[in-house]
C-alpha cells in the first residue's frame, strides 16, 4: 500500500446544491491556515477545474485529478494549439499560423486572439477548429490552458501510479508524498514551466480569480 498511514484531516459538510470543485479552495486554505497543507492532493474528477489546478498550484500544492469534459478524440480543441506554457497563452494554431491581433479582456485575463480570417476561410481544419468556426476569433483564458495540461498529464504513467492512491476514496484524499517527477512524466521541459509558472507566478491570477467569483457572487 503507497500510504499506510491515512489520517483523516478536515471534515466539511456540504449542501447538496454545492458543487465539489467549489469544496477545493475552503480545504487547501483550512489545511494552510493550520499548516498542514499537503504536498499532493488528489481528488475525484468533479473538484478539478482549472481554476483549481491553478489556485492548488498557486499554494504550492500538487493538485491531481482526472480531467473532467472529455474531448472528442476527433476534433480540434485547444491542446491541438501551439501553447506557451510558462504565459499560458496561445502562440499559434494547429496551422501554425500566429494570431494577427491579441488583447486582453476586461477581465484582465482572458485573451481575445483573433487569426487571420482569410486563412482561416481557406483552411481544411475551418469546420472543426474553435478559431475557424468563429471566422477566426477565439477567446482564452488561463483556466482553460491549464485543463490542456491537466488532461495531458492525465495521460502520463506517472500520474496514472500516482492516481492509484484515490482508489476507494469519495472525498479530497490528501498525502504528503514527494511531488512527483515531472521530467519522468514524458511531458517534456515545457510543463516543467507550467509547473513552475503555476507555483510561483499565480497568486495575482489566483486573487484576480476569487475576485471575479466574489463579484459574481
Ligand atoms: S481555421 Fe484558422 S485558426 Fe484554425 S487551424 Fe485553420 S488557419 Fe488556424
């Protein structure tokens, strides 16, 4: 067994109403407060979001759990774009073509990117691609590249070991193993960046992100 010794550390009852994910941020912070934050936190796949990915990682946490939303294996979907992990933006399509204007929104982090639209009319991806069927505007924000890289991950032996530690469980099951060895996850040095940028550079996302859910709340 991978952790003989479970012990169970926060207890929290939810209204049925409530979402998981919305269970995961109240944890990690109750879990710091009395500083026993964990290294890794595994969960069911309902309390990932990338919002979570991004707030666990923010706090320094290894937060693992199966992507929910699966893609169609078929079509074209964001990881299908040349991303840059470390200012989680995208760089180019599936195309390679580069976006010919990018803003930020109001929000100050999503990026409205807009492709050439006269390329985009011509392409052979223009049915199933996000960019093409929107005559080549498409709308980013962090979240949804951290999603890329939690689905990818998911599909590296590592996590899958690493996973195998939920098995069982119902709830956020929490251990302080060593993080895990990204360089063996065959994700190459670029999420290695995702890693880093997520640890050390998103507490601003992270406060601009509770801050819009308070706001929205
Ligand atoms: S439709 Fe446009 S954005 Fe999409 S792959 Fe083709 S050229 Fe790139």
């Amino acid at each position: 067994m991978s952790n003989p010794i479970q012990v169970i550390t926060r207890v929290e009852v939810e209204p049925a109403h409530l979402n998981d994910h919305q269970a995961l941020v109240p944890a990690l912070d109750a879990l710091e407060k009395r500083e026993i934050a964990p290294e890794e936190m595994f969960a069911d796949t309902t309390y990932n979001s990338g919002d979570n990915l991004i707030a666990a990682a923010a706090q320094g946490v290894e937060f693992m759990a199966s992507t929910p939303d699966k893609t169609d294996p078929d079509g074209i979907g964001l990881g299908h774009f040349d991303l840059d992990l470390k200012e989680l933006r995208v760089c180019a399509c599936p195309e390679g073509a580069r976006p010919i204007r990018s803003r930020l929104g109001k929000d100050q982090m999503t990026r409205n990117l807009r492709f050439d639209p006269e390329r985009c009319a011509i392409c052979p991806l223009t049915d199933d691609c996000p960019a093409g069927k929107q005559g080549g505007r498409l709308r980013v924000h962090p979240r949804d590249i951290a999603t890329v890289y939690s689905r990818v991950r998911e599909e590296s032996e590592t996590f899958k070991k690493a996973y195998a530690i939920r098995a069982g469980s119902n709830r956020p099951t929490l251990s302080a193993r060593r993080p895990m060895d990204w360089a063996r996850c065959g994700l190459g040095a670029s999420f290695g960046w995702l890693k880093r940028f997520l640890r050390y550079s998103c507490a601003r996302i992270l406060g601009n992100v509770l801050e819009m859910v308070q706001n929205a709340a």
